[in-house]
C-alpha cells in the first residue's frame, strides 16, 4: 500500500501492464491496459464510455502513480469536484477498482464502502420551436444532417456517427446504440429525403482516422459553435434529443411509445428529456373542473 504522497509499491506498473514512469517515458503517450478496455466491453460498456474511462485511467495512473491508495487520500481527491463531476470519476474509480479486484490485482477496492452523494436528475433542457427553427434553417452540409438525424430520429451524438448508408431505408433507421444495444427507428420523410445526399453503402461521415468515420468530440464541437452562431446557448446534440422527446409528448404520442422511440429501459428516464412550458402548465389548470 502507498502512503498518501502516492508513491509507487513494488511492481504496481507492471501489475498493470503499464510500463513505469521515467524521465525517458513521461514524453511518449500512455496506454490502458488493453485487459481493462477488454473488460469494459465484456460489460456492455459502450465504445465511448470505455474511451473515456480508459482516458481516466491513464490520467489517474500518471498523476498517482499507482491506484494501490488509501480511501482517504481518494476521497479528498474527489472532494475537489462536485456535482455530476465528481459523480461520473467515483463511477470511473469504482469500475477500475472492480477490475483489478476482479482480476486479482487487488485484493479489495479501497474504495468499496464510499457512498455518492445523490446529484438531483438534469433538468429537462428542449430547445424551443423558435431555437430549433433557428439551428435548422441556418444549417448545411454535414451540420444540417445532425440537426435532422437529433431532432427527427433523437439519436445520440455518438450514434450519428456511426450511421451508414445501408443503415438507412425509406421504412427504418438502424441504430447501434448506448451500450451496444441495437434498435429499427422510424424514418421521418425529411431523413430519408437526406439520405439521397449521402452514399448508399458505407460511413455518412467518413475520415481517415483507423474507426473510418468522424469522432463524438468533432460532432460535439462543430454543434455547440452552430448553436452559439445562432445566438443558442449551451446547445448540443443532446439538446436535440431532449426536443425530439418533448415534441412527440407534444404532440399526442403515449408516454410509452416515447420510452420505445428514445430507447430508454425506464419511464423515469424518458421523463428526465420531457420539457414543458408556462403556456402548457396553465392550460392544465384551466382545464380543471372546478
């Protein structure tokens, strides 16, 4: 076990299959472990929850040196952050923790009795008709299908990247969703309208990076300076999606079908995307019988 200055025990890198840290190697980039990536996968991870905690990995590893430490010298490092922040890097530690005792790397997490403090759900953020007409009509190009693939389909950003041509039909989209989950969408006629603009084999959004199409992160950019340049702010794909929900509740589909369609496991989450407004609150009471 390390001390709090974290310090390396024994063979703690190799353990890991991390090669130590030195002066030679503090220049060249780490990598996690491929048997915790392996892992991740194995466990319905989807692709890019096991990038961003095989990202959290090599950071914690190079800034600590070892996870080999004390509960408490983890708990103050956590309570450097809050909210939902400090939330998803204890939900990172745990999985590590798992792993390595899984794997017996470790014999127990030193974090197994440290308990999250409830963080209260995201507020439903919809875009307004006002804001999505504004982000549509000024879209083109990649960005425009973005635009339609989030607020017709409700796709995820890290969905959109992955559509390809054969994925799309005049009936149905398929989507390789969250955790690896696959799902037959409707096609709105507005989509398959698009789909004449693109191929109809291979990546919508090709590059030439080794996965063969765009990144979450380049979508995720390239959307919050769209929304920003049509005076929309903290816009994202997900925003879209939130719109999508809240605009099917709007306009009479069942709550369950709208579960079915944002392909959620659980009414309370579909919940969480459902906007509403003062217009639709005073509608309700009005129309109470007094």
């Amino acid at each position: 076990m390390t001390g709090l200055d974290g310090a390396v025990s024994g063979n703690a890198h190799a353990i890991l299959g991390v090669a130590p840290l030195d002066q030679t190697a503090q220049n060249q980039p780490m990598n996690p472990p491929q048997e915790y990536l392996d892992w991740l996968t194995g466990n319905g991870m989807s692709d890019a929850t096991v990038r961003r905690r095989g990202s959290f990995f090599v950071s914690r590893l190079d800034d600590w040196s070892t996870f080999d430490q004390r509960p408490a010298f983890i708990v103050t490092w956590l309570n450097q952050h809050s909210g939902w922040t400090r939330r998803t890097y204890a939900g990172h530690l745990h999985s590590i923790y798992a792993w390595m005792v899984e794997t017996g790397k470790l014999e127990a997490s030193p974090i197994a009795g440290l308990r999250t403090n409830r963080t209260p759900p995201p507020r439903p953020s919809p875009l307004s008709q006002a804001e999505l007409s504004a982000v549509t009509l000024a879209a083109s190009g990649h960005v425009h299908a973005w635009v339609l693939l989030g607020s017709l389909a409700g796709l995820r950003a890290h969905e959109i990247v992955k559509i390809r041509g054969e994925h799309v039909t005049e009936d149905s989209i398929y989507v390789n969703g969250k955790g690896g989950v696959e799902a037959y969408l409707p096609t709105h006629p507005a989509i398959w309208s698009l789909a004449g603009q693109y191929p109809r084999t291979g990546w919508w959004f090709p590059s030439h990076t080794p996965r063969g199409h765009l990144s979450t992160s380049c979508i995720g950019n390239k959307m919050r300076a769209h929304f920003r340049a049509c005076g929309v702010r903290s816009g994202s794909v997900h925003r879209l999606r939130h719109t999508y929900g809240t605009n099917l509740v709007r306009s009479g589909v069942p709550l369950n079908v709208v579960r079915e369609l944002m392909r959620h496991t659980s009414l309370a989450t579909t919940q969480m995307y459902l906007g509403t407004n003062d217009e639709e609150k005073r509608a309700a009471v009005l129309g109470l019988v007094a």
